[in-house]
C-alpha cells in the first residue's frame, strides 16, 4: 500500500468519524463537545486527502464541514 493509499484510508476514517459526531449532537443535551469533534475530524480529513494530492476531495469535505457548521449554528449555537 502506498503512502497515498494510507493518506485516503485515513481520510476515510476521519470523515466517517466527523459524520458520527455530527449526527450524535441531535441525540444529546450538550452538543458543544461533538460539534467540536466533528470540526477536528473534518479537519484532519482534510488535511490526509491534502496530503495524498486530492484537492477535489479537501474541497468535497471543507464544503460538507462548512454546511455542518452553519446547521449547527442555526439550530444549537444559543
């Protein structure tokens, strides 16, 4: 397996990881902690698809954190 390879394995798993996040905030009191969760995982999605040259999926995964910040700022940011 190459070090691409390992770049979008992981990118996999830390967007799928981000996705978890998001979805247990509808299931808690306080989504403070999750919805900073998801922010890192996204973050760090980001940055192995980066590193395994694959602008189109960074662009792909900023565009779904940003949309998952804004839903969280519309419905739990009091």
């Amino acid at each position: 397996m190459t070090t691409s390879d390992d770049e979008l394995r992981q990118m996999a798993e830390f967007e799928a990881l981000a996705e978890k996040a998001y979805d247990d905030m509808y299931k808690t009191r306080y989504p403070m902690g999750l919805y900073s969760d998801f922010k890192d995982f996204f973050d760090l999605a980001i940055s192995a698809a980066e590193r395994a040259g694959r602008p189109d999926e960074a662009a792909r995964l900023s565009k779904r954190r940003e949309h998952c910040r804004e839903v969280y700022r519309k419905h739990f940011d009091y």
